[in-house]
C-alpha cells in the first residue's frame, strides 16, 4: 500500500516563510537545522518560480546518495512537486540500460566476433563506458524542469555546456553547501573545480540557493566560500585573501588563521540580509536524544603498545609507522577500534573489545533496528564477518535500501557517515544508533547523528558511542558531543592535550 501523498498545507509556518525569501532574494543561504526540511522548502519555491516565469530550468548539485535517493524520493513525496518534471543526471554500471549494453556487446564480441571470453569482457567493458557517456549527455540534454547531479559531476557538466557558452540554468540549488570550504577555483591540474564551475555559473543565474546545516564546521573561515557564490563576492568579498586578511590573523604557531575580536559579529551582519538560521527547537518538537557512551578496557598488552606507538610512532610489533602527527591521530583511531592499516594497506589485527561491545548493543535491542556508523574499511569487513545479516548503505540500490530501513525490514543497517550523513531521512526506521569508531570531522558527525532524531521521529534515539579508554577516542568525544564547538576547536584541543601528556613525561 502505498503512502499518500503530503499536502502542500502541511509545510510548516517557517517553511512557508523560508518559501517566500527564497522567492524574492537573487542569492539566499539557508543555515537550517538538519532535519528541518530544507529540501521540501526549495522545491516549493522552485515550483512557484516556474509557474510564476521567474526561473526556466534549474540545476540541483548534491552529493551523491543524496541526489540519487534524497531529492527524488522528496519531489515525489509531495503532492504538489509531484508535478515538476525532472531527471537525474546520471549513468552508472549498475543502471539496468547500462548492464543490458554491456551483455550485449559481450553476447555480440563472443558469438558473432568470435572473441575469447577475456577479450570479450574488455570490449563490453568499453562499450558499456561510451554508453554511460552517451546516456550522460542525452540526460543533461532533457527538456526537463529539474536537473539533479552529483557535486562530482558538476565539473563534467560545465564542460559539457561549453564553459558556459550554452549553459541552460536560471537557477542553481547546492545542497550541503559546505562542500564549498576551500574555495578554490581550479585543481593543482588546472581543472576547475565544483566551486569553480557555481562561482561561474552564478553569473547565469537569476536564483541561487545554498542549502546548509552546518554552514561552518570548520569556523567562520567557510562562510566566505558559501557568499561568494550567494552574491558574487559583494558582502564579503571577491577574494579569500581578503576575506582573511580583513577578519583573521595567524595563531601564535604561524599553522592556522584565527578570527579577530568582533570578526563573527561583523561577518553575521554583513550577511545578515541573505543568510538565514534557526534553532533546532524553533523547526520541529522532537523527542530527545540520548548520547550513552560506551566504555571497554583493552587488554594491558594492547594499551602497552598502543602508549609506545603513541610516544615514538612506530609499532614494531605490529608493523605499522605513522610517517607523522597528523597520521598518528588516524593510526590511533584506528588501534582504538581494533585494527592498523599496514603500509602495503592490508590490515592488521590487534583487540576485538570494540565488536564486542557492539554485539552487546544489539543484543539488548532485541530485535529492534541499529543503525552503525564504521569509519574504517575493516571495521566493515569485520562487523560483517560477525553479524551476517547486515546490510551496508551504499551498496545496491540505495533508494531500495532506505525503503527496506524505514519499513523496519532491515535489523542491522551499516553506514560510513560520509555516505548516509547529507540528507538521508532514515528516522522511521529506528531510533538507536552506534558510533563504533569515532571521527575527528565535526561535520560528518553532527550529520550522522541527524538521520535518526529529525522530523518523523515518534520515539527517543539512543546514540550510542563506544570508546577505549586511555585512547585518542576519549580526548575526541566530549569535544564532539559540546554544543556550538568548532572544528578548529577540536584540532585545538587534541594538541594541547598531547602537549600536555608529553610535557607530563607520559606519552607523545
């Protein structure tokens, strides 16, 4: 049975505001809380707009789950953006057009060529290549209102159209916009970059919408990068340089920029007419969100070594060196869950606690969906070796397997947060989740966090954390779960504590 469709009346009354302001400012940022409905606001203004002759044709630029699975699942979700006409713009080896040329001309170089099978394969293999470039351009190619790409594709597009000779967007929609951090406009081969190719494309546009929650996991710095393509540069700035000239200075080290004394109190100002926020509170009641960590002890022997490769970088007894400080942070993740990547890339085991802990958990669920958060490849491989019946986000089709999670059909859903953490609504599927190793990326964790406790949800989350005590996990969670910290302060921190262990005559 399927679900019916939501009404246009059911957009909440900061949606409707936010629909509007969308409607009237050129170039918009929406700093919304994840959750709050970001993606059902810009499709009813664009639907408006074109309705209204505003806008032609508009580009959607996401990462990649998110454009395949997100935006099309909530245009048809709606009943009245069900009415927009759209494609994705993309072709991959698992398209069913795609997987039907390949075995084609497998079939034709075997039985009609007289190939051998290698040989066949390699010339399916490149047939199949030229289809999905033939099948990529006959999509950009569409009459339809609404284009969805990948941010990694959007290089390959601007090309396409001719470095904007034949560009046919009036308007231009970046979700999680805060893949434009650095700034830079071209790659050190000179090709330009996703950055590149929206600061070109705004020239072309009439509307422009940043879509963000969390507009600046690493400081003000990457609200420079999300303006300049809002307004071209007017607000602050047309160059970075500037930019950090004007409202930063070096720290006492010479490594980072800091911002000055009223720096965020001028730049918000500046920006005060196109950017817009909420509070998580404002957007939606939701019920709460319980943070539980997780402690488990590693055996002496393991945290003996695990003190001596933190102190001197290099484990002889499992082989593994970390060719800096910066590495060693990695490493140290990495020895805290279980397992270190060798220098060839296998991998070598050193503790279980972690996937013992983790077994614990899902135990006491009973049957009830967890959702896990992996960070390293064996960590997968591992935690599939043990509970045969997970299914990892990401692989098959992603649009099936979020279907499966919210119809409660999947007991254990394995996710790398940089893959189900931008946009994926998974809230009706459960409400427990597990962080089985942590990250030092703010942004991909407050992302996570979000997939469970947003809009839908009707039950308390249970997020989980399992940490190795006297480890680098222990120095990284109460950065991670302080409310408002920066990305910068969590770098800060870590040194100074490892300054401290040392200047203690304990470890580093």
């Amino acid at each position: 049975m399927s679900t019916p469709l939501r009404k246009r009346g059911e957009l909440r009354s900061y949606q409707r505001i936010f629909v509007n302001k969308i409607k009237k400012i050129p170039g918009i940022i929406l700093a919304l809380p994840m959750g709050a409905g970001k993606t059902a606001t810009t499709l009813t203004a664009v639907l408006d707009l074109l309705d209204d002759k505003k806008v032609k044709k508009v580009l959607i630029v996401a990462p990649r789950l998110v454009a395949e699975a997100t935006w099309p699942d909530e245009i048809m979700s709606w009943e009245h953006t069900s009415l927009l006409t759209w494609t994705l713009v993309r072709a991959t080896d698992d398209d069913e057009d795609v997987i039907k040329a390949r075995k084609e001309a497998y079939d034709t170089a075997r039985d009609l060529i007289g190939m051998d099978a290698r040989e066949a394969r390699n010339w399916a293999g490149k047939r199949a290549t030229v289809f999905k470039s033939w099948k990529r351009a006959k999509l950009a190619r569409s009459d339809a209102e609404v284009h969805i790409i990948n941010k990694e594709a959007l290089p390959w597009l601007w090309e396409f159209f001719g470095q904007g000779k034949h560009w046919p967007y009036d308007m231009l929609i970046v979700d999680e916009a805060s893949m434009f951090k650095n700034g830079k406009m071209r790659t050190a081969k000179k090709g330009i970059t996703r950055f590149g190719v929206a600061v070109k494309a705004r020239k072309y546009a009439k509307r422009v919408v940043l879509l963000t929650g969390t507009p600046a996991p690493k400081g003000l710095q990457n609200l420079w990068g999300l303006a300049k393509v809002a307004d071209g540069g007017e607000r602050l700035g047309s160059s970075k340089y500037w930019f950090l000239q004007r409202w930063f200075m070096k720290d006492y080290m010479g490594w980072n920029w800091e911002p000055r004394p009223n720096a965020q109190t001028e730049i918000m100002e500046r920006l005060s007419d196109i950017m817009f926020s909420l509070e998580e509170g404002d957007c939606v009641d939701l019920p709460p969100i319980n943070n539980i960590e997780v402690k488990v002890t590693l055996p002496k022997r393991v945290m003996d070594e695990y003190r001596r490769f933190e102190k001197t970088l290099v484990s002889e007894l499992y082989d593994v060196e970390a060719v800096n400080r910066g590495v060693l942070h990695m490493k140290l993740l990495q020895f805290a869950n279980g397992s270190m990547y060798q220098e060839d890339g296998k991998d070598v085991w050193i503790h279980d606690e972690k996937l013992e802990a983790l077994e614990n958990i899902i135990d006491e669920a009973n049957g009830a969906p967890v959702l896990v958060a992996y960070m390293f490849k064996f960590d997968l491989d591992r935690i599939r070796k043990r509970f045969k019946h997970a299914v990892v986000f990401g692989e098959g089709d992603v649009r099936k397997t979020k279907e499966r999670w919210n119809r409660g059909e999947i007991q254990l859903l394995l996710a790398h947060p940089a893959s189900v953490g931008h946009g994926q609504n998974l809230q009706y599927g459960g409400n427990i989740s597990v962080w089985y190793g942590l990250t030092p990326d703010l942004e991909l964790y407050l992302q996570f966090n979000k997939r469970l406790h947003r809009s839908g949800q009707t039950k308390p989350v249970f997020n989980h954390h399992i940490v190795a005590r006297g480890t680098y996990d222990e120095d990284i969670l109460p950065l991670l779960t302080k409310r408002d910290v920066t990305q910068n302060e969590i770098i800060r921190s870590v040194k100074l504590r490892l300054l401290e262990r040392r200047s203690a005559g304990l470890t580093i």
